[in-house]
C-alpha cells in the first residue's frame, strides 16, 4: 500500500510529542536554511529557485509561487509579505496542523520569502478560532527573536525582519486574498476590485505577496535539498508533495502528505477506506466550492482535476458513503455559502439565499418538479456574475451536486420527504429539521452527512 511522503510533515509526524518547541525544532535542523539562504544568495536568486522548484500556491488557485514573486516591483518600498492562514474552506485543517505543530517550520518559510521579496514586515493572517495554533505562533515568534532568526541584521546580514500575528475574527471571504487585505488595514472584510493585483499595489498600498502557509512551509524542504529533488517528487506540471486534509465517511480522518498526481484510490486506502466498509457515493475533492466526482480512479493533481471539470483547490478531500442525502448535501454546502457570503454583490447575495430556500423545501418534503432547473437558473445567475470567486464556487457546488444526482431530488419531490430521513434523522446546518431536540441535534447519524463531513469548516 502507498506511504506517506513527508517533506513537510516529517518533524511533526517523527517527533509528536514537542515538535512545536524551539529545542526540537533546532536539534532538528530548523533555521540553518534561512542562515545559508540569507548570507549565501542574492534575493533574485531565491525567487529563480522557487520557480524552478515549480512550486504551486497551496491555498487554492494553485498558482506558480516563483512567478507570482516576479510580478513584484523591485524599486518600491516598503513591501510586505502577508501569511494567509485564514484556512476557512470546510474540510481543510493543514494549515491548522502545520502551525499547531510545526510553527517554526512556518516561520522559517516566512522568513524565506520575505527575503526573497525584500519585505521587512511580514503578516500572519490567523484565523480567529486558531487558539492553540495562535498561541503556539506568538510563543515560537518571541523564541525566533530571543535566538536572533527574526529582527535586524538576520544572521550578520543586512537583512531585517518583523513579524506580526493578527488573529481575524472568522469569516470565510477574508480568506480570500484582497478581503484579507481589507480586513487587516481595519476596514470590513470585502473583496478589492483587481487589478492592481496586492503584488503591485496591495497592503496599505504598497507591493504584497500574499501566500498560502502550507506554501510557505514547503519552502525551507526545497532551499535545503534542491529544486530539483523536489521536482522529482510530483508531476511534471504539478511538482512536489501536498498535504491532503482527509474526511467524511472513512476510517482514519486525519492530513496525509503525498506526492501530487497521486490515484485518489489510493488516498483513500491510506486512511483506511470506507467506514464501516460501506460503499462510496461521492467525493468533494477540492473543498466546498469543487464540483463532485463519483469515483476515486483520478490523480490528484492541479490539471488532471480541471481537466475533468473539478479542482484541487485548498486540498480538503470529502468521502461520502451510499447512505448520503445528496439533496442535504447541497443544502448544508449552500447554507455555508449563504453564511459566508460578504454580501457586496447582488448574484451572491440573493443567489445563495434563494438556493437555500429551494434546497429546504425539496429536502423538507415540499419541493416542486420545476425546483431543479430552477436551481440551474439560480446557479447561472451566479455563474461568472459575481464579483469574487465565492460567489462562483457556490454556483459549482449547487451545479453539481444538482446534476450528479438530479434523480435524488427528484425522488424528493415524488415522494414528498427525504428518503433518508427515517433511517438517520440527522440535522447538520439544516434549519428545519424534523424530530429535531431544543439543541438543534438530532440522533446520531449512523451516517449521512455528519459533522466529519461538510459540516466541519
Ligand atoms: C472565498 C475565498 C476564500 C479563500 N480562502 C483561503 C484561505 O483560507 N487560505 C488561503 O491560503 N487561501 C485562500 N484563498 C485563496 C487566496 O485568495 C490566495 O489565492 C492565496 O492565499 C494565495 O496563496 P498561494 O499562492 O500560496 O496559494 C481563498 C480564495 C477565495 C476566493
Ligand atoms: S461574490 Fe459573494 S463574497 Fe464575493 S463579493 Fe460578491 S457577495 Fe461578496
């Protein structure tokens, strides 16, 4: 069976009981990169070996760092680097993990591209529920400045660096890269107009490249090795490792680092298969906002999952078993999406409430045999209207679900209720609920979505 690669995880998964702490992060080598990559390279060089390394953002957009780092301005200070640990898409907790347990990993990745990019500050986007892995990046930033890898002249050289941790207050779209920026100068979380594009004119005006931590975190694996070991891990267009967050109806939920281009099968069989040995019915493969796929002989990779008209997004992988309400399914991703929505624009706003209210009743019993190209139309009102891609992601989702299973929806309207809702009686992010307590849970589901699948953000 296929193992684990762990590039990135290898300190966190070899030393579980303190790998957060400055003792073992240094007994194990943390920091002697940046010491080689700050006294030994120019900064031009460090942004030629990330382009060679092909590595690609892993929040999402999946775009080439090296490039993105280009598109900077050389002669405009100051400029700044902002960490985007936001991590809002459901089913996605690497970052979460990544900074729990490796904080220094992320730190001396920041450190990396700052340098690379001439930024003098560096901001850490945090998401607000992150408390343990908040508190555990404020300890291992004071740490980094007591030992000297974070203030002035970094290892004798002329190169300075602050970083500032700023904790948001948990909305999905300050995820999204210009809303984040927004948000951080201390306005309302929405999203900018683009261009200019934060490379060129982002934090308080000023050149910013805002990167993903898992991207980050990558860095200092490919300055110690190589551009070109870590090519070898990958595919040709999609090098390196990724960390899957792995969920849903399976045995052992938990991240799982794999080379790029690896068979979805074979994730799966890595965290232990179907639970309960059931059989599959559907994968979120990308996070809330990827279309589904209904099964697993794909490699996970950026452009074979756009090629079949999906992506691999934030990374965030999503088993749902035969005992699944398609219907509810859709309902709870759009319930999220409606939640989430910042509400600047007109198709996202009242699209994603219109599809709730559709979704309700067909889950509710109440549905009408127009309902379902009527969430096409509802969809398409989105599609490619709104103004950021939140508005677009929601639009796939509903789509998809809509169009994988129409006949699942269609035995909602026939038989006026949810097939499955004798059997689980389980409410997650559904508001009208039957057989629901006063605390607005169900019975246990033996299955269905449950709250280790989209409902967990
Ligand atoms: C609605 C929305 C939410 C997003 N949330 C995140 C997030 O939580 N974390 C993240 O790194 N990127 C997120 N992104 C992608 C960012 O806008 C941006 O592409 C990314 O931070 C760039 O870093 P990377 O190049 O290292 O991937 C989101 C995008 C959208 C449209
Ligand atoms: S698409 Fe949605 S989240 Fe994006 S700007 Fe419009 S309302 Fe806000």
């Amino acid at each position: 069976m296929l193992q684990e690669t762990r590039l990135i995880t290898r300190r966190l998964r070899e030393f579980p009981d303190d790998s957060w702490t400055i003792e073992r992060a240094l007994d194990d080598g943390a920091y002697e990169t940046l010491r080689k990559v700050v006294t030994e390279m120019s900064p031009d060089e460090v942004i030629e070996v990330t382009k060679d390394s092909g590595l690609r953002g892993r929040g999402g957009a999946g775009f080439p760092t090296g490039m993105k780092w280009s598109f900077v301005p050389k002669d405009v200070f100051p400029k700044y680097l902002v960490v985007n640990h936001d991590e809002g898409e459901p089913c996605t907790f690497k970052d979460r993990e990544l900074a729990e347990s490796d904080p220094h990993a992320v730190l001396e990745g920041i450190a990396i591209a700052a340098f690379a990019n001439q930024a003098s500050k560096a901001f850490i986007y945090c998401r607000g529920e992150f408390a343990l892995g908040s508190r555990r990046l404020d300890r291992a930033i004071s740490e980094a400045y007591d030992k000297g890898f974070l203030g002035s002249g970094i290892f004798g050289s002329k190169f300075d660096l602050d970083i500032i941790l700023h904790r948001g207050a948990g909305a999905y779209i300050c995820g999204e890269e210009s809303a984040l920026l927004d948000s951080l100068e201390g306005y309302r979380g929405q999203p900018r107009l683009r261009p200019p594009y934060p490379a060129v004119k982002g934090l308080y005006g000023q050149p910013t490249v805002v990167n993903n931590t898992e991207t980050l975190a990558t860095l200092p694996w490919i300055f110690a090795n190589g551009a070109g070991a870590y090519k070898k891990y990958g595919t040709e267009k999609s090098p390196g490792t990724k960390m899957f967050s792995v969920s849903g109806h399976i045995e052992r939920p938990a991240n799982y680092e794999v080379p790029l281009g690896t068979k979805l099968q074979d994730i799966l069989d890595l965290a232990g298969g179907m639970r309960g040995g059931k059989k599959l019915k559907a994968v979120i493969p990308g996070g809330a906002s990827s279309p589904l796929l209904t099964d697993t002989d794909i490699a996970m990779d950026f452009d074979t999952l756009k090629e079949a008209g999906t992506m691999l997004g934030s990374g965030a992988i999503t088993f749902l078993d035969e005992d699944t309400c398609m219907v509810r399914n859709a309902l709870v991703t759009l319930e999220f999406f409606e939640h989430e929505s910042c509400g600047k624009c007109t198709p996202c706003r009242e699209g994603t409430w219109w599809a709730v209210k559709v979704l309700e009743r067909v889950e509710h019993g109440e549905g009408r045999p127009e309902d379902m190209s009527l969430l096409h139309d509802i969809a398409n009102g989105m599609d490619g209207r709104s103004f950021c891609p939140l508005g677009d992601a929601a639009s796939w989702a509903l789509r998809s679900n809509v169009k994988l299973f129409l006949d699942e929806f269609e035995q909602h309207v026939d038989l006026g209720r949810c097939p499955a809702e004798e059997e689980h009686k389980v409410l997650v992010g559904a508001r009208r609920g039957i057989g629901l307590g006063e605390a607005g849970v169900g019975d246990q589901p033996s299955s269905g979505i449950g709250v280790d699948a989209a409902g967990a953000s």
